[in-house]
C-alpha cells in the first residue's frame, strides 16, 4: 500500500470512529446513525438521524415503527451545509450506515464526490446508483485497527 493511501485509510478511519460517536446521540431506539462531511481535510458538517427542529425526539410509534418524518443523518448533515456558507463541492461523507436510495439522490446533488461508510443498510439500491453516478463509494468494516 502506498504511503498516501496508509494515510487516507488512517483518516477515514478516524471519520468513521467520530461518524459512530456522533450516531450515540441519536434518540432512535431502532438504529442509530450517524454522519460526518469533510471537505479539503475540515470537518464542515455533521449529522445524526432524528426527527426535525421543534419535534418530539421519539423516532418510533407505540409499536416500534419509525415515524414517516424522521430524517436521516447524511440528510441532517446535508441540510446544516445548506443553511451554511459552505457547500459540499468535492467533500466526502462518513457514515455509519450506507445511504438509502433518497439519500443518495441528496448526496449527488450536494456535489459529493466520495462516500465511506461502515454497514450496508438493507437496501443497497442507494450504493449502486452513486456508484452509476461516478462518486466513489467505499466499505470499511473494522474501523479499530490503524
């Protein structure tokens, strides 16, 4: 492995350990997931799934359901960008989970251009269309060894 790709690989990793501490604050009781977005070595965002500003923070129904209205992390993080004067323009995503297919289509038109993640979510139709779209998409399973 060449020297630039040991230390990528240490600086995804990295992202991806602060993507799994930031999933902890989630108040979902199903999943929790969490997000990172660097651009030009600078944290620029983060995220964790939940439901909106002014909402209760329960993410499930009586009966363990997700409620319709809870946004996911990539989103969250996304949309604190949106209300930023930053951009996503080339960044790369961390997440602890792989985007849904409507994340995904919130990914590439936020101008990312890389996405690291750690878990398949149970639809993969999110990973394939990123990667049809030219962004590159990569797995990382063991984030602990450096």
């Amino acid at each position: 492995m060449l020297e630039i790709d040991k230390k990528l690989s240490r600086y995804d990793k990295a992202y991806l350990r602060l993507a799994t501490s930031w999933a902890m604050l989630s108040y979902c009781q199903r999943k929790k997931v969490g997000a990172i977005i660097v651009k030009d070595s600078v944290i620029i965002s983060d995220g964790y799934n939940g439901t909106p500003a002014g909402f209760d923070n329960s993410c499930e129904n009586d009966i363990g359901e997700t409620h319709w209205y809870v946004l996911h992390a990539e989103a969250n993080a996304i949309l604190k960008v949106a209300k930023s004067t930053n951009n996503c323009h080339g960044a790369t995503l961390y997440l602890t989970h792989s985007p849904c297919k409507d994340c995904s289509k919130l990914v590439l038109q936020a101008g990312i251009k890389r996405v690291v993640f750690i878990e398949s979510y149970k639809d993969i139709s999110g990973i394939s269309f990123l990667e049809n779209a030219g962004i590159e998409v990569t797995q990382i399973k063991n984030i602990d060894d450096v």
